[in-house]
C-alpha cells in the first residue's frame, strides 16, 4: 500500500461527502491502511478501519479481530482516552488471555486513567487470572482431556474392579474437575457481550431509555456489565441481581 | 450506776447512728473573693483567692478585663471538708479554692468587678475589691533594667535580638536576697519562634536567674556602670525570636525584683531562730512594640528558600584534582546574621551549572550564627574545570530588597578514567518515559482458534460417567471381576506359559494343563483328571452328543488330543514331554472351545 493510495482513503474518509464504498471490502487490507493511518497519526481513520477490520472479519481468518481490538485500543489510548482504551484491551485479552502486550498496555492505561489495575496481586486476583489464562479453545480442549482420563480410569474400574482401580478413577474425577474447572469458570462469559462503561465520570443505569426515567445504579467508570440489547442511543445492559436497565450509548463501548 | 436494762441497750447506739447519718451542712452556698494584699508596689504582683462554701461543685466564669492588670492562670480548685458538732448536731464545712496571680502593670487604684461563679444551687458573683498600686521609688533609686530590641522594625523571617539589661546598686551587693525578672513576653509571643543559641557571646560569668517564677534563664555580668551618680552592678540576658508573620510583637512592661536582706536571721545550734528580715523593690521597663513586616512579593526570585538576613559565604572542597567519577565535598558555609536555620539549602543537582556533575546528596549542619551544606559531587567528565558558585537567594533587610549571595567557584583538575568516557548523565538513567506498547502491525489470522461448542464439551463430561454406569452394571451382572475366581481365569494364560517354563516332564506339563483348564472353567484342578474332554465341551455348549460339525469341534478334537498324549506319556511310564508350544496351542484350542 503506498503512502499515496492512504492518502487518498484518507481524503475519501474524511473529505465530505463520505463515501462508504471507499472503505475495503478486504479485512487485511484495511488493516494495512490503517497501520499507515496510525503511523501517519491519523488515529480517525486507523480506528474507523480497523473497526471494519472486526466487522470483515470476525472469525479472523485474515485478520485476528483481537490484533483489531489491541490496536483500537491504542488508537483510543492516543487520543486521551484511556478508559476507552482499557475497554479495548480487555476485548483483546478476553481472546488472548496470555497476550503480554495486552496486558501491559491495560495496566498502563487503567493507572493512566486513575482506576485501579486489573490484576491486584492479591490472592482472589491471582486465582481469577489464572482461571482465565486459557482461550475458549483451551479451555475446552484441557476439559476433554479431563474427560479422556477420566474414560481409562472409569473403564479400568467397571471391567476390572478392585481397589486400586476405585482409587485411579477418584484420581481421574479430581484431574477430570480441575481440568474443566477453567472452561466452567468461562461458561457464560465466552459468549456473552460485554458493555464497557467509558465516561470518565461513569455511566448512569436508567430504567427506560429515557434521560428522564428513574435512574437504577452509577455505573463506575470501567465497570463492565452484559450488554443484552441496543437501541440507537441507548444499550441496555443486565445488573447484578438480574435487574435490566438502559445506559446511555455515548457513556458505553460495546466492541 | 446501774447498767441499763438489756431491754434498753440499743437506746444509746441508735441515737449515735443518727447522729453520724445525718449531719447538718452548712446551709448557704456562699462565694467570697479577697486579695493577699490591699497594696502593691508596681513591678509586684497580688493573689486573688476565690472559695465558695457549701457546694460539692462550682465553676469560676470567665476572669474579667481590667485597663492595667494583667491575670495569670486560674489554679484550682483545692478542696477542704469540716465536720464540727455544735450543740450536739454535727455541721459538715465544705469548701472550694481557686486562685489567680495579679500583675500590675501600671500604678493607681483599681476595681476588680465582680466575677461569677456557677454552683448547683444557682450563679453567684462576689463583690467588687479595690486595691491600690504604687510605684516603687526606691527600687528605681536603687535598680536598674533596660529592654533593646536591636530594630523597631523587623522583616517575617529576620532574626530579633533582644538585649535585658539589670542589676542592682553596688552598695547592695552584700544584701541580696534573691532575684526575679517579670517578663511577659519570654516564651509567649504569638507567631514568633525562637531561636536557639541564646547564650551566644556570653563571656566570663554566667548565672541564671528566676525568671517568672516558674523558669529560668541565663544571664551573664557586664561589669558595672554609673547611672544618674550610682554605681550599678549590671547583667545581662539576651534572646534572639524570630517573626514568623506579619504585624506587631508586644513586649508588655518587665520588672525585676529584688529581696534586699535588711537584717539576717539568728540561728542557735539546733537550728532554730528568727527569720531574715528583708525588703522587696522593684523596678519596670517601659512596655513597647517591634513591627514585623511582609517579605515583598516584589522581585521575589523563584529559588528563594527563606534566607533573610545579611548573609556571607564561603565554599571549600577537600580535593583538587580527581578523576572523572570521583566523589569531591563541597562545603559550603553560609555566616553572618540571619535565620540559618530557616531556609533551606540549594539542591545542586537542580542547577544547570552543575550539569557536568553527579551530585549524589548532602549532609547539612544548623546553627544560630551559620550554617553549612556538606555536598557530594563527582564531575562526569575531564572537560570539568571549576566547582561552579553555588547561589543562594536572601532577603537583605537593610537593603529591602532580595540579593543573591554566591560562593566563589573553585577551580579543579579532572583527568579523563582510561578507555572511558566518563559517567553518563544522570537525567539519561533516570529520566526514561512509560509509554503504551506498539500496534500490532503483522497481519495475523485467528487460526482454528474457534472453541468446540460448549454443548459437545458437556455432553463428553456427562457421558463419561454415565457409561462407566453402564458398562459397569452390565458387567457386576456376570459377578464381580474382582473375585478371586475371576482374576485366576483372566490369569490363567500367564500362569500356564510360566507353568511350561519350568516343566521338565509329561505330568508337570499336564498339572500345568490342567491348571489351566480349572482357571478357565473356575473348577478345581482335580476336576480336569480323567476327564472327557470332547464331551465336557460338547455340554458346556449345551450341544446334545448327536450333534455334529459345529465350528468348535475341531479345536475340541485338538485339545482331546493334546490331553491324551500327555496323559499316556505320564501315565504310561514314558514320561516324555511334549513341546512347550503343542500345550500351548492345546491351550488356545480351549479358549476357542469357549471354555
């Protein structure tokens, strides 16, 4: 991609009136752009591709939507917006929970932003990152692998019997348990979407999409809740206890 | 006289228990004010002694204001309980003591108003006093005391020295009784700190002195003087205060006392006698105020610290000629009169002409009259050839305005350390940024990153069990493969081949045999002698003797055979062995059989 072609996108993007088939229909190429944009500190039009990027491509066959959602997350990081930032990291780490870059730049931007970081160092933090150290995939894999251990032992002691045989198969029900305890901790997460409360000052939970509806909760800034619908302007999200309310979008991200 | 009856004894006790239960109080709460004395000189003091009678509990309300007396601190109250019997009835006395020191501070007759107590029984006042002050003429024939200030006007931060001058005529020299100074002003200006050293210059003989009666302070003789055609012997007693904030310090009038022994006492040889008989003078100064001025916002350098004063510098170091890297002290002395104490020295790493020079820390040491900075430098290269002047910003107060005082700089020698450029500057080690980390700019496909449905993972963790279930009770439904019976048969093939390891002979390779077929059909081995082979398969097939041609026949004639020969080879005397593996082939024949 020469500096001219990005140019010219950049002009397409930006001069009036906008053209949306001047976008990529390619999520690798908007990629390349929007490295250039980025390099070129044209931070609109790098996050506007690589958001078509995650759009393209969301099963990242050409393009991990999680490099996407990194480098979103610098773009926003760039503009002063590190609770933004933060939001988009998380995305990434939640699809590569080992991705050191990731979390480095999470920390930097939660101290940045004033928030308090996402691994403590305490006890119950060590034990959640640990739990969610493996993707989806990993997850899954390590619990069959559980289950495929627990098949030998629990096969040995149905034909066979025998004490020892009884012992090597609560052996396997104690692997078999640790080893899918990591994809039952991500039972739910996995698929659900997540808002990420951006505003500075928080976000404020009303009970209709309505500025004037009763406001429900103060959401922090940072805070992440399940998003379960969207309307133009507003997002409605699940609280603690199951209780739904509606947030206005501009105090939200939902990558 | 007789004894009273038993019957009346009681009498006499309980009209004593009545007696001491129930005491009569004093009736009226009652509140009294009075004075240790209706005069006093001037430059003495009066004690006002406040009771209040009949009251478990009394608070003295606030001490009025009077133009020309100055109170002390209220004391007390002490607490003093009576018990009279008066015509047979016990009168309890209570009564409560506060009292309160008077100082005088100018002659003539006075009022004290009435000053309130609280009791329990209501608010009460006690009546007006008047007492009368008066100078004291002869102790300003025969003392002396001058207070100087050394400025009448002094700048926040500039020292204040104050200079007491005292002493007595010399003729009395033989007659002291004792001393005390009346200052008001020591240890109790507000917004002044002071400043230690006190004792500064004092030369041969020091003394100390009472001073309020509750301290004291250090005073040294000046030698003697003639004031208005008397020879005084004069002392000496300097303080240096330091303003803190703008506006005025009040010196209220200082007295000096004086107990002048006009006849000493008589002792015997037990130590008894009279008292000495003496006589108090006193002698005051004249009440003044010193103004304390801002420090002008006008021209105030960014670096001040505080420095006020007229201040001198001088600056040494304890080596010349160094290397790059080695450590040098600077010492930097800063003398003269100001507040020494009270600013804070410069930080030479902040300075740009330092720039060329580690500074790794100072030690520093204060004092009234001067204070030095000890620093520890290292020039980073051989291109350094002074120490720079180390600056300093000071408030001059003479000039009024802000100066700055510089040591001067020093030259040094520094040679390059072979094969070395020198130390690095320190901004470069320390001065590294944090910063997000890069884009990723690769592009990266997820890969086969997708995750099996959570459904497929779940249903493998419920059906692992849930087989085991049924593997398990279809199994139990033969018997438990745990029995001894069991584990012979599944055993039975490993047994036979060690069997035949270690057989020599016709009968041992047919024990060896007929364990085997016992294990398999969970019979003693006894059971397999002499036994019809043919038929005991034909019937464990539930096949009738009829029946020909079924697939296992073969295997059976094979094992029946293998039987056979054994048996004639053990029981017929020959007593030869059969190859190890025609057994074990006859054992493979039972197996087919379905035994």
């Amino acid at each position: 991609m020469s500096a001219l072609a990005a140019l010219t996108l950049v002009a397409a993007l930006a001069g009036p009136p906008q053209d949306p088939v001047a976008l990529p229909d390619d999520a690798a190429r908007a990629h390349a752009l929007a490295v250039e944009a980025y390099r070129a500190g044209d931070l609109d039009t790098a996050e506007t591709l690589w958001l078509r990027v995650r759009e393209l491509d969301p099963e990242g066959r050409a393009v991990d939507p999680a490099d996407a959602a990194y480098n979103l997350g610098n773009v926003a990081f760039r503009r002063g917006a590190p609770i933004e930032a933060a939001a988009w990291y998380r995305t990434t780490l939640a699809r590569r929970p080992r991705d050191a870059d990731a979390w480095a730049n999470l920390e930097f931007a939660l101290a940045e932003a004033g928030l308090p970081p996402a691994d403590r160092g305490d006890l119950r933090a060590t034990l959640d990152r640990l739990l969610h150290a493996l993707d989806a995939r990993e997850r899954a894999g390590l619990a069959v692998l559980g289950a495929g251990l627990l098949t030998l032992a629990l096969g040995w002691e149905a034909l066979r019997g025998g004490a020892a045989a009884q012992r090597a198969a609560w052996a396997a029900v104690a692997v078999a348990a640790l080893c899918a305890t990591p994809w039952l901790a991500g039972l739910g997460g996995d698929h659900a979407v997540l808002a990420h409360v951006v505003a500075a000052n928080g976000a404020t939970v009303h009970s209709e999409p309505s500025r004037g509806a009763a406001k429900l909760e103060r959401l922090e800034p940072g805070a992440r809740v399940p998003r379960v619908d969207e309307l133009p302007g507003w997002v409605r999200v699940e609280l603690d206890g199951g209780v739904r309310g509606w947030v206005p979008a501009d105090g939200v991200l939902v990558p | 006289m007789e004894p009273l009856p038993a019957t009346l004894r009681w009498i006499p006790a309980l009209l004593a228990a009545l007696l001491l239960a129930a005491p009569a109080r004093g009736q009226d709460v009652t509140v009294r004010a009075q004075l240790s004395s209706g005069v006093v000189k001037l430059g003495g003091d009066v004690v006002l002694v406040l009771e209040v009678e009949n009251a478990s509990s009394a608070r003295v309300g606030a001490l009025p204001a009077v133009d020309g007396l100055r109170f002390g601190q209220l004391a007390g109250p002490s607490r003093r309980e009576s018990r009279v019997i008066v015509n047979g009835r016990m009168r309890e006395y209570l009564s409560l003591r506060w009292t309160v020191r008077i100082l005088p501070e100018r002659a003539g007759d006075f009022t004290l108003p009435p000053i309130e107590v609280e009791t329990p029984t209501g608010t009460r006042a006690t009546r007006p006093i008047r007492f009368t002050v008066v100078e004291d003429l002869r102790g300003q024939e025969l003392l002396f005391i001058e207070l100087r200030p050394s400025s009448e006007q002094v700048y926040e931060g500039q020292p204040l020295a104050v200079e007491l001058v005292f002493g007595w005529d010399v003729n009395l020299n033989n007659q002291v009784g004792g001393l005390d100074l009346s200052l008001p002003w020591w240890g109790d200006l507000p917004g002044v700190l002071e400043v230690d050293g006190e004792d500064r210059g004092l030369r041969s003989r020091q003394f100390e002195v009472s001073v309020n009666r509750d301290s004291t302070g250090l005073v040294e003789e000046i030698g003697t003087r003639q004031v208005g055609g008397r020879e005084f012997r004069l002392f000496r007693l300097a303080k240096t205060l330091l303003p803190t904030r703008a506006g005025k310090l009040s010196f209220g009038q200082s007295y000096l006392q004086f107990v002048q022994v006009v006849e000493r006492g008589r002792r015997d040889m037990f130590g008894f006698g009279t008292r000495d008989r003496t006589e108090t003078f006193y002698v005051g100064t004249p009440a003044f105020e010193v103004d304390v001025q801002p420090l002008p916002e006008t021209g105030r350098p960014f670096d001040f610290s505080g420095a006020v004063g007229t201040y001198e510098v001088r600056a040494e170091v304890d080596r010349r000629d160094v290397d790059a890297g080695d450590s040098i002290k600077l010492t930097v002395e800063w003398s003269g009169a100001g507040n020494f104490e009270f600013f804070e020295v410069p930080d030479l790493a902040r300075l740009p002409a330092f720039e060329d020079f580690r500074v790794y820390g100072y030690n520093e040491e204060k004092g009234a009259d001067h204070r030095i900075a000890t620093y520890d430098l290292a020039p980073t290269s051989g291109a350094v050839r002074t120490v720079p002047p180390v600056p300093l910003s000071v408030f001059d107060p003479a000039l009024g305005e802000y100066t700055r005082v510089e040591s001067p700089a020093i030259p040094i020698r520094v040679r390059d350390l072979a094969g070395a450029d020198g130390l690095e500057p320190l901004d470069e080690e320390e001065g590294r940024e944090r910063d997000i980390r890069d884009i990723v700019a690769a592009t990266r496909s997820a890969g086969a990153r997708r995750a099996p449905p959570a459904a497929a993972v779940g249903g493998i963790l419920v059906a692992v069990p849930l087989g085991w279930w049924v593997l398990r009770a279809l199994v139990r439904r033969r018997g438990d493969p745990d029995a001894p019976l069991e584990r012979r048969r599944r055993a039975a093939r490993r047994r036979l081949a060690a069997d035949l390891r270690g057989a020599r002979r016709a009968d041992e390779q047919l024990r060896a045999l007929h364990a085997f077929l016992a294990a398999r059909t969970r019979e003693p081995e006894q059971a397999w002698v002499g036994r019809d082979v043919e038929e005991f398969v034909a019937q464990r097939r539930g096949d009738g003797p009829e029946r020909s041609g079924h697939a296992g026949d073969e295997a059976a004639r094979a094992l029946a055979a293998a039987v056979a020969r054994l048996e004639a080879e053990a029981y017929g005397g020959g007593d030869q062995p059969l190859e190890a593996g025609e057994v074990r082939r006859a054992a493979d024949a039972a197996v087919r059989c379905g035994l």
